[in-house]
C-alpha cells in the first residue's frame, strides 16, 4: 500500500475509533452506536459477498442461511453443551466452511441465474431446517436466554465494547481480504469476473477458486451470525430468511461491488436508512426505503463509492483547470 | 472569475441549507409544551407481517393518551408517547427499545406486540434495567421469572388457553383429539402446551399434524385427524389457514367431530371470510372480544364497553383482542406513573404488586413469582353462532 493511500484510511480508522466518544455527548445521536454494532456484524457478511460478487462474479442469496448456521451453530453449542463462546465460534465456521464447499462445488458450476437460483434454494432448505428441527433450534419460536461474551473473565456488557469488538473484527475481515485482493488469487479471481473462458485458457483453475472464495465467504458469514447470537442472546430463524439474504445483495449493491469499501459503506448506509433515517415517515417508511434503493439502481448503478470517487476526481481536475 | 465564484458561493450555501434541512426533517421534534411531561415508549410491529398486531395496538395507546391528556394528564404532567415501529423485525426491534432507553429516557415500555420481538429485548430490560410491559404471549417472555425482574406482560400465556379449552372438552366427556398447528412462533407454542397439558386432563392427542402458514389445502391433514378417531380437532394457527381448517373441516362433512380454534381466530373478520361454514366453531376467548354477551354485573363490563365505544367512534372500525393488549399495558404505565411518577425502579415495584387491575383482558393479580397476573378464568368459550360469537354452555 503506497504511502498516499494510507493517509485516508488512517483518518477513517482513527474516525471509527473515536466514534463512541463523538456521538455520546449528542443525545439525539448518542445510541448511534448501537446501530453501529448491527451494522459491523452485518459488514463482515457483505465484505465476504463483496468478493464473490464483485471480484469473482458469483451471486450467491444464501448468505442469511451461513450467517444463521453460524448463529445457531453457536447457540446450540454454548446454550445446550456448555462450550465456551470462543471455541464455538470457530465450530461454527467450520461447519459453514464444509456446508459451503458441499454446496459450492455442484452449484458453482452454474452461471449467472442459475448460480444465483441454487444459493436460493439451499438458504430456503436452510430456513424450513431452523423452523423444523424445533428439538435442536426451538422452532419458530426461537432459542432464549443464550450465554454473552466474555474476555478475560470480564462479560462484553456495554454497547461500547460490543462496538470495538464487531469492528475489530471488521478490520481484520477488510485486511485479510485487502491481501486476497491484491495477491496471485486477487488477480485470478477478476480474470474470471472479466471472462471465465479467457482465465481458464490462462490456466486459472476457476472452478477451484470460486469455491474457495464462496467458502471464504460463508466463514465470514459464520462468524458475523456468532456475534449476533452472543449480542441478541436471542434466535429466531425469521432473522435468516430469504430477505435478509436479499437485504446483504442489496448492502453490496448500494455501496458497489467493485470495491472493498462498497460493502463497507452500503452496509453501513442501508443499516442507518433502514433502521433510524426513515422514523420521521412513519408509515410510509418502508416506500421511501424502496424508493431510495430505486434512486441508487437508476441513476448510480455502479455504488456509491464509485460514484464519490469519480465526484473526487471530477472536482480535482475542475480545481487544476482553474488554477491554470 | 468573479461571477462564477459567487456562483459557486450560492450553490454551497444552498447545499449546506439542504443539508441543515435534511438534519432538522431526521431530528424527532420535542412535543407538547407545558409541565413536563410523562414520557411512555412504545413498540409496536405497526407494519411487516404482524401489522394485524400492531397496527390496532398503535392506535389504541395514541387514543389512551389522547384522552389522558385532555383530562389534564396525571398529576397535571401531560403524557407523552414515543412510538417506534418494529416492521416485525427482531434486529429493528431491539434497536428501537434501545433507542427508547437512552435517547428518549423513557421510564416505561409498553410492547413488542410479538413473542420473537419480546424475546429479542428482554436482555435489553434487564440489562439497563427498564420496565418493560410486553403485549405477547409466550410463556418465556415471563420466565424463568428470576432473570425476568424486569419484564411483565399482558397477554394470556397460550397454557391458560389450552386450559380452558380442555376444561370444556372434560365437561363433554371428550377424551380423544387431533391437533393441527401451524409451523410459526405461535404454532409451535400453543402445540406444546396441547401436548404438554393433556395428561393433566385425560385427554390422548392421537393425531398431531402441522403445516405451514402459506400452504393452501389442509385436507391431507384434516382426513388423517378424520381416520385416527379423534372426538375433536383443535387447529391452532392465524391468517389464512385459520380459514382454510374450518372449510376444509366443513368439505368433509367432519361436523360430528368438534372443531376447536386458538384464540388467533377470535376477529370478526374470520367469521365474514368462513360465511355460514364457521356455525358451531368453538374458541376460547378473552373477555374484550365477548363485552356485549357479558352480563351487566360483570366486573370488565364497564372498561370493555367504554373502550369499545371509544374505539369505534374515533376510528370507525371494530376494535380488536390485540387493541385490548395495548389498552391494558397502557393503563398499567398510567397507573405505576400516577402512583409512583417516571422512576424505573419504583414502576417496576408498582406494577409487581398490582393486584385486582380490571383491564380488557381480565383481571390482573401480578406477583413476584407471576408477572403475567392472568389466569385461565379470564377467558370465556366461545362458539359461532349466526354468524356471530355466543358463549358456550
């Protein structure tokens, strides 16, 4: 990373840490903080989605089925057999990393509305399982009363610790996927974005890669499920359905998937829109929620990031031409 | 040049303008002037998929403080409501009920209006400590009661249901029954408590079936119920498969085996969509759906026929059994904030020692071992009649 490109991400990563401690002396903004945890578990999701829709060129709707294996994965092993969170959590990843790689290599065979109707009908079969199997999931009805988290003896309790955990968490899923990116695989994976064909004439093993990175992303998913359950302390698989993995799809969109940090702030923007922007209207909330997904579809189809990029990079040049 | 940099001036100050516009239109403006007031926050499913719960729930608490506040308030503070929306979503509602807690300093909750949402911030009560009256019915909601300090609600658990329907079954002499449930919350809750309770009363399920909320036949079910020599059928579910259970039940000419509902059938609109086909169903019902039937001795009488009067002519729609929810948790905050005025702590206390609180859904006998305070006396078995409820001999 070239120096030029770390001053901004410095000021946002100070900014994220400062956050807590800007908006809790506004009370009007003061629980800011509280969607902001929703929206971190929900970034680990979208980061994961990102590259598989994005740099690899795979649409999956079974992210809410990963994220909610994970999830219940992690209740049932810390609710029922008295495990300790933290070694929960990485079960339920590998869990979802097998379930992900069964899945994945059948369906990724498939293209385009193919691929994205298979992730469909596995998260569907996932739902109806959570619903079904009341026994293990407690049904509709849902898992109460599952155990928080701790550190070092010390139970995660305020909003604020839950914030600096999710996005620690947040930082090293954008890392980790910075350096994927930006590696042999990273490379591989927008030849086949850009023609499948033409990679595999290169020799790039496509099918190999896509799997790996549709398992990446289930892992991601996983463990954003696992802070939920030990957040919410409460289940229920009405959290996992088909909207929701529509609602990831929609983050990435909005945000664009072109890019990293796309995921990132259209996670972050639906969350806010969906859950604090919109109270004014009161009924008629969810028309201007579709409304504005409309809007960004229509006329900024490549995401928001990309659309303040070239908005940057227009505004410069005008600058240069005037200073001429 | 100069005049496209006054230009440039005009577009960033009416920029900046859109943008202060935009931040005043997303701040909540403070309402009601005068003495302070009273704050009670509500939350509600006013749209999603339990609007039908939310939706009569809203308006019914908007009227109670409506009313309130033209009496002159409580103890001459106006009453405020602060209502937030849930969309039937467990992820919203938690935030909402966090948001009520801290930036709108609430000292009371009324609702979620579902047993999933509830369940999703009862951590949230106890953990900042805010009394919390939820308007659903899951048992769980209110138990184990030692880590529910905070948390009451108003809704009869579905045990008192089943009770009262088995005590009616008893007295018919009826011994053998299938059960159908839907695959939802309130499906599965009220399928264990079927389960669960029969033994206590002599009865043998020798059918248990399920379906789910979308499908659009029950007549495999139904026919299974029909062969396995079941004296009656209780089909527990709501929306449209409610419907579909009693037609299904009238196609097959199964009328010489009693149909029983949950109380989720107990709206009109249910007897208008079954027609002539729901003569002769039998349900158990809370009070608040019944007040006309009741005698005039009887001790709900007055507040149900006030509020259903109410009701109708401010919003000219009949009221609902969930409205009747939101009436009682309501009138509960009322009274802990006259009692004891806006201190967490102290409502909490209040409303665990409230004993003989007439409400729409029965009368309230809360304990610390009790934070439902209903019994299944507080219910009353229903039948169809014309078209119409009628209570059951």
């Amino acid at each position: 990373m070239s120096p030029r490109k770390l001053v901004p991400i410095g000021v946002f990563a100070a900014f994220m840490a400062a956050f807590p401690w800007i908006v809790a002396p506004f009370e009007s903004v003061s629980h800011y903080t509280d969607v902001m945890v929703f929206a971190g578990i929900f970034c680990l999701v979208t980061i994961g989605l990102s590259l598989l829709m994005g740099f690899a060129g795979q649409i999956s709707l079974a992210q809410a089925a990963f994220f909610g294996i994970g999830a219940y994965v992690s209740a049932i092993l810390t609710g029922r057999f008295g495990w300790n969170p933290w070694a929960a959590m990485p079960a339920g990843a590998v869990v979802c990393a097998a379930v992900a790689w069964i899945v994945g290599v059948p369906a990724l065979r498939l293209k385009g509305h193919y691929l994205a109707m298979a992730t469909l009908g596995f998260g569907v079969i996932v739902h109806i399982i959570l619903n079904e199997e009341v026994e293990w999931t407690g049904g509709p009805s849902g898992m109460v009363d599952i155990p928080g988290l701790s550190i070092a003896g010390t139970p995660l309790l305020s909003e604020t610790a839950w914030y600096y955990l999710v996005w620690t968490f947040v930082a090293a899923a954008l890392l980790f996927s910075y350096h994927v990116l930006h590696s042999r695989v990273g490379r591989a994976l927008r030849a086949i974005h850009e023609e499948e064909k033409a990679a595999e004439a290169m020799g790039v093993p496509v099918a190999s890669y896509k799997v790996q990175v549709f398992v990446y992303s289930a892992v991601l998913a996983s463990l954003a499920g696992s802070l939920y359950t030990h957040y919410v302390t409460f289940l229920t698989p009405s959290s996992f359905d088909l909207m929701w993995s529509i609602r990831f799809v929609l983050m990435v969109v909005v945000g664009g998937m072109q890019s990293l940090w796309g995921a990132l702030l259209g996670t972050v923007f639906l969350t806010f829109v969906g859950n604090e922007w919109l109270q004014v209207f009161a009924d008629f909330e969810v028309l201007v929620y579709g409304a504005i997904l409309l809007l960004v579809v229509l006329w900024v189809p490549q995401g928001l990031v990309v659309w303040m990029q070239e908005r940057l990079r227009l505004r410069r040049a005008a600058d240069l031409s005037r200073s001429e | 040049m100069v005049g496209r940099g006054r230009n440039r001036c005009v577009g960033r100050a009416s920029r900046v303008l859109l943008w202060v516009c935009a931040l005043v239109l997303l701040t909540p403006v403070g309402v009601l002037a005068g003495g302070k007031p009273y704050k009670i926050g509500a939350v509600f499913s006013v749209t999603g998929g339990a609007s039908f719960l939310g939706e009569p729930e809203k308006k019914t608490a908007e009227m109670i403080v409506e009313q309130v506040n033209a009496r002159g308030g409580i103890n001459g503070h106006p009453v405020q409501l602060v209502l937030y929306d849930d969309e039937t979503d467990a992820t919203k509602c938690n935030l909402a009920v966090k948001k009520l807690i801290k930036r709108d300093k609430v000292p009371v909750i009324i609702g979620p209006s579902t047993s999933g949402n509830s369940l999703a911030v009862v951590s949230v009560a106890e953990a900042y400590k805010v009394p919390l009256i939820s308007c659903a019915a899951s048992y769980k909601i209110v138990e184990p009661v030692a880590s529910r300090h905070w948390v009451f609600k108003v809704a009869g658990s579905d045990k008192h249901v089943v009770g009262k329907m088995y005590d009616y079954m008893q007295a018919k002499g009826i011994t053998k029954i299938g059960i159908m449930t839907v695959s939802t919350g309130f499906g599965a809750s009220g399928r264990e408590e079927l389960l669960r309770l029969a033994k206590d009363y002599g009865i043998t399920i020798v059918a248990d079936e399920r379906y789910g909320p979308k499908d659009t036949d029950l007549t495999a079910q139904l026919t299974k119920i029909r062969q396995s020599g079941a004296q009656a059928v209780v089909n527990w579910s709501v929306g449209p498969t409610a419907v579909l259970a009693v037609k299904g039940w009238r196609d097959l000419k199964m009328e010489g085996i009693a149909l029983f509902q949950s109380h989720g059938f107990g709206s009109k609109k249910y007897l208008e969509l079954c027609g002539d086909a729901a003569e002769g169903v039998l349900l158990p019902l809370a009070r608040v759906n019944v007040g006309p039937l009741l005698p005039e001795d009887h001790p709900q009488k007055k507040v149900i026929m006030e509020y259903i009067r109410a009701y109708e002519a401010k919003y000219q729609e009949p009221i609902s059994s969930f409205g009747g929810h939101a009436w009682d948790s309501m009138h509960l905050a009322l009274a802990a904030l006259q009692a004891v005025g806006p201190d967490r702590a102290k409502i909490r206390d209040f409303l665990e020692n409230t004993r003989n609180f007439v409400g729409q859904h029965g009368i309230f006998n809360f304990s610390p071992q009790d934070h439902n305070g209903l019994s299944k006396d507080d219910l009353e078995m229903v039948v169809v009649k014309n078209g119409d409820w009628a209570l059951a001999e």
